[in-house]
C-alpha cells in the first residue's frame, strides 16, 4: 500500500462545516465593500521574486527568511508565492494604468505563503483580505479605512478590539530619526539581545517593536519618532485624529507601533486584541506613498489595510459570535426509487424559486425505509419535510411536514407534526412558504 499522503505542514485544509465560516465571513466583507464603493482586484499567487525584494525592502524578515521563492525550471525566472499582497495590487495598477482617469478603491481577498513556525492564528499558508485606496493623498481616505474596520467589527459582533496608531512621517524624517535611534542604541548595546544586534544597521525601527521583556525600559525610553517630524507631517497626523474623535472613535497613540514593511510613511494603524495570545493583531495597515515610484511608476499616494481571516474567525469562535450552520429549507422524501424521474425535476423548480433543498439519495438497494429517510431528513437539520408518497403523487401533491417548531412534539418528530398537501403544479406557491418558515 502506498504511503499516506498529506497536506504540507502549515497549509491546511477548510472543509465542511468549518468552510461555511468562511464563506459568511466572505460574503459580509464583499458586502461592506460594496456600501463603501470599494471593488475587488484578483492578482496572482505568483509573483517575480524582485517584486517582493523591491517592495518590502531586502532586509525584512518575509524577504531575508520567510518567502517561498523558487526558479521556473523551464526558463530561469525566479518566482515567489506572495507572502502579502499589497505589493501586487500595486504591480497591477502600474502594469494597467488603473489611475489614469482617477483614483481606486480596490479590496482583495485570498492565501498567502510565509514560511514560518504554525501556531494558533498563524498559518504557512494563511489568507487575507485587504482593502487599498490609490491615489487619495489626503488623511480623509486613511480615516474612512479606519471607519470601515469598525463598521465591520460591528458587524460581525465583535468586541475588545482596540485601535493604536501613530506616525511613520516621510523618509527625511525618519532618516534622522534612524541616525538618532541607532547612536542611542549602540551605547546600550550591551543591554541588546541577538535579534537587536542583527537589525540594528540593516532595520533598526523593528527594534521597537521587540517582545523581548528585558529590552522593554530600553525602547521605551529610545528616541521617538515623532520628536523628529515636520509641519506637514504632524499636520497629517492631527488631521487623522480630529476625523476619528469626530466619529467618536476610541485611540491610542503608540509611538512604538512600525510595520515591517518598507513602503509605508505617515498614517500606521493596528486593531490589537488581548483574546488570542501573542497573535493579537487582527488588522494593520498604513499609507505608503512612495510604493508606486519605488516599483518603477510615477509617485502616487497610497493607503490601506489587511486583516488575517484566520484570526477574525478564531475571535468570532472565542467570542461564541460565529453563526449557526446553514441549514436546508426542506429534505425530500422519496419511499420509492420509481419516483426519482418525476421528483428531480419538482426540486429543480423549487431551487429556481430560491429554496434550498435536498433529496435523498438512495443506493441499489432501493431508497430505503421512510423511517431511515426521516432519521437523515432531521440530521440535515431541514426545517421541513418534503414527502413524494406513492398516494401524494398519485393525486397529483406533495405532503409538507415541518420538523422544527411549535408543531412539533420534539426536533425532528415524524408523528406529531402537521402535514399539508399541496399541488405539485403550484411549486411557486408552496416554495414561498418553506422561505418564509
């Protein structure tokens, strides 16, 4: 026998009923896209390595560590699963002048490829869906991304996420602020632990953001950025805050809070939770400016963000907000396999008319027992019956027995629960019922 084979360590399988998670959490993201005039981008899972190297800056850690990169063995191209997306999305705008008659609202939603340790929330293979607004300089754009993260909160019912933001200013400033932090640093290198030693040349704003407890008295009293930005950056910054405290938006200031990610400048935002451990951001973004020229086109403002799925649906599980399973509208009885010819084309018509039902599938013993068909009618969870009798059909109807509800003595009871006829010619009719019931 052949060996077992299995999915790669980290890249895991959604099937039912864990999948139908997935899909509502999708379909409440398309939809809170679409009231606020965002339109969905698909671009590929593969990209050209140099686009990520370029992008997220040779000394991150997805590009020194965490990318699956590899060369096409047919003609050389080094190639990388994309470990984010934000990157891409600007590719495709260049590649198709998507800003030539005026900014976009773009979202996007799919897996990306990060080598890294899995554990609870963070995946090798993990998705993500990302909302980026190119070509809108000012921070009314950065407020309104912020203002539909809580709308979205919201509406999936989730509570303790909190906003941090803070200010990355543009490259000038930061460049000081780099030379400032990196003196201050190198004279306490001895309190540095191997990680702060490796980065504090090639990243040192990364520094900032270490767990390491030790280290903690050391940034906190580091020099910050935001005694290094200018006029038109504070500007930016106050601006962003005057919008969210006029939408009563709750914030903290974080001036430790960094992406990992070259690109951005100005507006940086987090939505943190203290219900998943260390994995506690389940949403970041920021402005990055400077994307568009640093890949090659001409400069344009960009902002946006990207929330893990993985984790917005283990807080939705830690926080009992997932919803039920979806369940059929009906379950169709058929005591007799002669029957099937005549029923199939009764429930094609019933789906027409927006019902969800199933049928039950017999095998070459015959269709099996009424009994047998009711037990499988009530564990699909259907909240009725559709019984195809031999007597029914004969007279030309279809029996419709509910299964839940105040008719019945008990879920799923066959006995007590009232029957109605109706007119197999009247699909529309009694399809209009089960929706409602």
């Amino acid at each position: 026998m052949a060996d077992k084979l299995t999915a790669v360590k980290g890249m895991n399988d959604i099937a039912p009923p864990a999948s139908a998670h997935w899909e509502w959490l999708e379909d409440k993201l398309r939809g809170l896209m679409r009231r606020y005039g965002y339109r969905n981008l698909r671009t590929p899972i593969v990209e050209p390595t140099a686009l990520f190297v370029r992008g997220l800056g040779e000394v991150t850690d997805i590009v020194e560590k965490e990318m699956y990169s590899f060369e096409d063995r047919l003609n050389g191209e080094h190639l990388t699963l994309r470990p984010e997306n934000t990157a891409g999305v600007v590719r495709a705008a260049l590649e198709h002048s998507m800003l030539y008659d005026g900014p976009k609202r773009l979202y996007y939603m799919g897996p990306m490829f990060r080598h890294e340790r899995p554990q609870r929330g963070r995946y090798r293979q993990f998705h993500q869906f990302g909302a980026e607004a190119l070509g809108f300089a000012g921070p009314d754009v950065d407020a309104e991304l912020i203002v539909l993260a809580f709308d979205l909160w919201a509406e999936l019912g989730l509570e303790a996420i909190e906003l941090e933001i803070n200010s990355l200013g543009q490259p000038p400033e930061r460049l000081a602020h780099r030379r400032a932090l990196i003196a201050y640093l190198e004279a306490h290198a001895d309190q540095l632990d191997e990680e702060a030693r490796r980065r504090l040349h090639s990243n040192p704003l990364r520094i900032l953001d270490t767990k390491n407890p030790s280290m903690q008295s050391l940034v906190n009293a580091a020099p910050r950025l935001m005694d290094h930005l200018g006029d038109e950056s504070l500007d930016h910054f106050n601006r962003l805050r005057g919008l969210l405290d006029a939408h009563g938006i709750a914030y903290r200031v974080n001036p430790r809070l960094v992406r990992g990610m070259d690109y951005y400048n100005l507006s940086v935002f987090e939505f943190v939770t203290l219900q998943l451990g260390s994995q506690g951001t389940v949403c970041a973004g920021g402005r990055y400016d400077g994307l568009f020229e640093q890949m090659g086109g001409k400069a344009a403002p960009a902002v946006g963000w990207a929330l893990g799925m993985e984790r917005i649906l283990e807080l939705l599980k830690e926080q009992g907000k997932l919803p039920q399973q979806p369940v059929p509208d009906a379950y169709a009885v058929v005591p007799e396999a002669a029957r099937v010819p005549e029923v199939m084309p009764v429930l094609r018509a019933l789906r027409r008319e927006g019902v969800s039902v199933q049928m039950h599938a017999g095998g070459p013993e015959g269709m099996g027992s009424m009994k047998s068909q009711f037990k499988k009618a009530d564990a699909s969870g259907a909240r009725h019956a559709l019984i195809f009798g031999e007597q029914e059909m004969q007279q030309g109807n279809v029996a419709i027995k509910p299964l839940r509800g105040p008719r019945t003595s008990g879920v799923g009871d066959s006995t007590e629960a009232a029957q109605t006829l109706m007119p197999l010619t009247a699909v529309a009719e009694w399809a209009a019922r089960l929706r409602q019931h």
